[in-house]
C-alpha cells in the first residue's frame, strides 16, 4: 500500500483556497442544471481555483469535478472534487454545506479533505493513518442499538426515474423512522459522511454514489473505524449504486434493513 501522506499539505491548501472564496462570496447567479439541480457562480469559481492549484502542485495527477468533468491524465491516480457539496443550502444561506476532495487510487478514495467553510472545521484523513478534524483525531460511535441511533438520509432523487427511486427512499424512511432514535436530511454528503466519521451520526444511508460526492468522506469513515458498503452489502468503491456509512455495532441491524448481511 502506497503512502499518500506526502499529498495531504496539498489537499489542505486546495480546500483552504475554497474556504476563502465560499465565505467571502454570496452567490450572485443560481442555474438551474438539471431537473431540480443547481449551480451558482460560487461553485464554478471554486472549481476553477481549485483545478488551477491542483493543476500546478501535481500535474501527473487527473481531476474529475462535479462542474467541469475529468481532466489531465485518466489512470493512476485522481483527485474527486465537489467545489459546493450541498448548493442548495448554500443558496439560500443555509451554513450546512461543504467543499470535498478526495484522492483516488483502485477504485476508492487513499485521502480526503473536506472543510465545512461555515462551521469552521476541516476533516482530513490518509489510508492508514486514521481521520482527524482540525487536527484531533476522531471516531464513530460506539452505539450498538438502532433505537439510540441519529441516521441521516440522502436527499431524493430528481430527474429522470426519480419517482420510481424515490419510492424506495419513502420506505427507507418509514423502515428507519420505526426503529432509530431521530432520522435528519442535511443535504450534503459530506457533512453527512463527515458526521459519521466523528460520532456525531451513527450511520447515513445514501442511494446514490457520485465519486465527488462521496469518496473523500467514505475515507474518513473508515479511517475512524466505521464501515461503508454498498446496498448489497459489499464494500462501497468508486462503483457502487449506494453509499451506506455505519458504525460498527449497528452494522447488522442496519444491512437488515435492506435484506443483506455486510460483508
């Protein structure tokens, strides 16, 4: 195993260069990209100062961003970077959003940064090295029972197919909300992901997969000693369909949920 830690000042100052542009920039445009999907000004800003950076410190490394695709090399490594997990808040002044980028090496994220401009606080992991917010280190939580479970769930889906797939998030909600503690949508995965990595969630349950979205936060729930799986109950990589993030003492009780055991 590759040891990425030699990268990690350079994620830290990319997400720190987003930092600075999301706090100190209302957004000024909001488009509409898709069925019920936004962008605003901001995001395109932070994308763009972000794939500048990371352009110039590590070349031999490709970018894929939610706003402008994949660029420079496509094997090896690749920075997943999301300028504005959870546009929709940040759009209407909602402080629960986040800046996310991960590294990727085999199909699944080796370091991530995210940093949530708003609530002051940076998460930061490496592959073997463990999760850390503003540098102290962290953990999921040690709940065993669902019903002291707080669960969050990713938002619905929009788009084509949506109703049909929302149908199988409105019995997620009525299967979890008989049985755990609270259920919360914050809107974002990396707040979600980054909340299960430090105990303050004791799992989210995502049934989507966007590598931006997800991989930097799916690390830093395994570096704090959680699982993350697929709806299958595999492990969850850059391909699966679900992003399930759960500590270790409801690993079981959740997959059952979903008719699988976790593998």
């Amino acid at each position: 195993m590759a040891d990425h830690q030699e990268l990690l000042p350079v994620a830290r100052e990319a997400v720190a260069i987003a930092r600075r542009i999301v706090r100190e920039r209302a957004p000024v445009s909001v488009i509409a990209k898709g069925d019920r999907d936004l962008v605003t000004d901001v995001d395109l800003a932070v994308e763009e100062a972000v794939r500048e950076f990371l352009t110039g410190e590590t070349p031999e490394i490709g970018i894929l961003g939610e706003e402008h695709g994949r660029t420079g090399p496509s094997d090896g490594l690749w920075w997943a970077l999301d300028p504005v997990d959870g546009t929709a808040n940040f759009a209407r002044g909602i402080p629960l959003c986040g800046v996310s980028l991960g590294l990727v090496e085999a199909r699944c994220a080796v370091l991530a940064a995210i940093d949530l401009p708003f609530l002051d606080v940076t998460y930061t992991a490496v592959e073997g090295h463990g999760a850390f917010a503003c540098d102290e280190r962290i953990h999921v939580s040690g709940a065993t029972d669902l019903a002291d479970a707080a669960i969050a769930i990713g938002d619905f889906a929009v788009g084509e197919g949506a109703e049909v797939k929302n149908r199988a998030r409105l019995a997620l909600l009525a299967a979890l909300g008989a049985r755990a503690q609270r259920i919360r949508m914050f809107g974002t995965a990396a707040v979600d992901l980054a909340w299960v990595a430090q105990g303050r969630l004791e799992a989210t349950v995502i049934l989507a997969n966007l590598p931006w979205d997800t991989l930097a936060g799916v690390l830093l729930v395994r570096e704090a000693g959680g699982f993350v799986l697929d709806g299958d109950g595999t492990g969850h990589t850059v391909d699966s369909a679900a992003t399930i993030a759960v500590c270790p003492g409801l690993k079981a009780e959740l997959m059952s949920i979903f008719g699988k055991p976790a593998v």
